[in-house]
C-alpha cells in the first residue's frame, strides 16, 4: 500500500552538506518528498518528538545532538515507504548497517547516525503529525 512516513536528516549530515545526495537515494527509490522543511529544534521539539526515548540512558546524549544543529524533516510517500526508507537507511548504528545504506555511507556513530525514519504505521501517523500539521503534507 502507499504510505507516508517521517524522515529526519540529523545535524551530522546537514552539516556534512549530504541533504541532495540523501533525498536522491529516496526518489531514486520511490519515494517522493511530500513535505519538508529545515529547522534548528528546540530542546522542547526534541524532547516531545523523542517522548518514548524518554527513559532510555541515551536519552539526554541524543536530544543534545539533535539540537546541536540544523536539521532537515520531510514527508516520504510511496509504497511500503516505511519499510523501504527503513532500508535505504540501514541498521541504526552505522558500524552494522549493510554496505550501500544511508548510514553505511554517511554516518559516523549511534548518535550522530545521518537520518531517522519512523517504525511502524501508528508512529508514522504520530510523527508526520508532530511536525506537519495536516494542510501541510501534499498529495501528488
Ligand atoms: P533514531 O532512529 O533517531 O531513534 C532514536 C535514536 O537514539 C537512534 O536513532 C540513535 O541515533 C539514538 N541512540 C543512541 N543510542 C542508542 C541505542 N543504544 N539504541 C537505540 N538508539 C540509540
């Protein structure tokens, strides 16, 4: 079925200048840009977006990273686009990820690991909705 998920290009590969070569992997793959938008998150924003993290003993490294820089959010839409972006993206710590993946090729630890994706369809659901308010996401 076609589906839409959450994409994040963290600081490290804003910084690494890698937006395009990111974004081409996704369209080279089916799946289109549907919303987007840079921003510098605010403690808050990292905070609430990472709530179910909020136990985790990496908790505060992580919101720390991911407010230490720009970063750049979108809307991917395709078929099984949560799956297939979970794949282009490979395995969360880049040092297991599979050759060829995003964070094979851009990332360089756990925390600064190139890009997040959603995980499931109810997360999806939630995230897209966090930081695109409805009338912002678009059908093409
Ligand atoms: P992400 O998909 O953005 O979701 C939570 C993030 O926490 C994850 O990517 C990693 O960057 C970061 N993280 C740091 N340590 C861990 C860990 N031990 N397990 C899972 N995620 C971790």
């Amino acid at each position: 079925a076609v589906e839409r998920t959450l994409s994040i290009i963290k600081p490290d590969a804003v910084a690494k200048n890698v937006i395009g070569k990111i974004y081409s992997r996704f369209e080279s793959n089916g799946l289109k840009i549907a919303a987007a938008k840079m921003k510098h998150l605010s403690r808050a924003d990292a905070e609430g977006f990472y709530a179910v993290h909020r136990e985790r003993p990496f908790f505060k490294d992580l919101v720390d990273f991911m407010i230490s820089g720009p970063v750049m959010i979108q809307v991917l839409e395709g078929e099984n686009a949560i799956t297939k972006n979970r794949e282009l993206m490979g395995a969360t710590d880049p040092k297991k990820a599979e050759k060829g993946t995003i964070r094979a090729d851009f990332a360089e630890s756990i925390d600064a690991n190139a890009v997040h994706g959603s995980d499931a369809p109810e997360t999806a659901k939630v995230e897209i909705g966090y930081f695109f308010p409805g009338m912002e996401v678009y059908n093409r």
